[in-house]
C-alpha cells in the first residue's frame, strides 16, 4: 500500500488551518475541486474533481485543532488519510499521510507519483490559502514606480515580487498569485 506524508509550516494559527482543512463549505482555495456535496452531516462527503473524478469520504476521527482522519475510494483506489495538527510559536504545523490501495492492477505502478503529484498541489492551495499577507502595490510619490508583492498585516514588512512596469506585468503579478483583485497601493 503505497504511503504518502506531507509536513508543513504555516504562518498562521492552527485554527485557521483546520477550518480550511475541514471546511464542507469553503473550498473555493482548492484548485482542484468543482464542488463538495455533504452526504451524511459529520459523517460522509463527496468531492467532485475539475477532472470530472468523484471521490467518497467517510470521516473516523475529528478533534479539533488536533486530529482530522477519512476514509477514502473512487472508482480507482481505496485508502486512509490522516491529518495531525499542532501549534509552534503562534505557527501552524501540519503532517498529512495518506495510504492508498490501487483497485486496477494496471494503475499499482504509477499510485504512489500520483499521490505525491496530489499532496503537492493540495500544499500549494494550502499555503495561499493560509497566507496572511495581503498583496500590495507599492508606489512611489515621487516617479510613480510601482512594485507589486505583500505585506503582512501583523509585522508591516512588505516583501517586494515584482516590478511592474505595465499592465501586463500587473496581470502577470495577479495570475501567479492568483488574485482576483487589483491589489492596492500604498505609497
């Protein structure tokens, strides 16, 4: 059964990653997902994959800010995913593990890539979605330069990305951090 583990670092609370984690609702951060539908409240969902993919979730375990555990299986594999949450200096820490079962002989090979190709996309949502910082144009008063990047609320440090030097360098900027919004400016 091939295993599949993820530790990661966030700089945000762990209250904050278990709500994005064990949300039914707010799932808009998931890149890959169309939809969640709640089967059974607590106990049972299904996602449904951009792909077209649906997949059947029966939860085990739910403590929270600590534990959060799931049965899974589509019409490719069957397994166990496992989340262990925990809290370091105000900073969330996480470690997923998933085991799965491929149900075709002819899919055993490529199981585990796929689950690693599948955790790395899910820790980049994550981490976007966790992401405290708010993006920012910085301009200056004095030649109108603009620099885009983020700041983030609790330290004020900003962390400059990109300089923008026309529209397309600003919808470029908005792309790869996938933003929906001009960010504003500050001077």
């Amino acid at each position: 059964m091939p295993v599949a583990k993820m530790k990661l670092n966030l700089p945000c609370s762990v209250q904050k990653v278990w709500e994005l984690v064990t949300s039914l609702t707010d799932y808009a951060w998931r890149s890959d997902l169309l939809k969640i539908e709640v089967t059974e409240s607590g106990k049972r969902f299904s996602e449904y994959t951009k792909d077209g993919h649906v997949t059947q979730f029966t939860i085990t375990a739910f403590e929270p800010y600590k534990h959060y555990a799931f049965n899974l299986e589509n019409e490719a594999m069957y397994g166990h995913w496992t989340g262990v949450f925990s809290e370091l200096q105000g900073k969330a820490a996480v470690e997923f593990t998933e085991e799965v079962t491929a149900k075709k002989l002819i899919l055993k090979p490529f199981i585990k890539g796929y689950l690693q190709n599948q955790q790395a996309v899910y820790a980049e949502d994550l981490k976007r979605a966790a992401d405290i910082r708010i993006p920012m144009l910085k301009c200056s008063i004095c030649n109108g330069e603009q620099v885009a990047g983020f700041k983030n609320p609790e330290t004020g440090v900003f962390e400059e990305v990109m300089f923008i030097r026309s529209d397309a360098d600003l919808h470029s900027f908005m792309e790869q951090y996938h933003l929906k919004e001009t960010p504003k400016k500050f001077y």
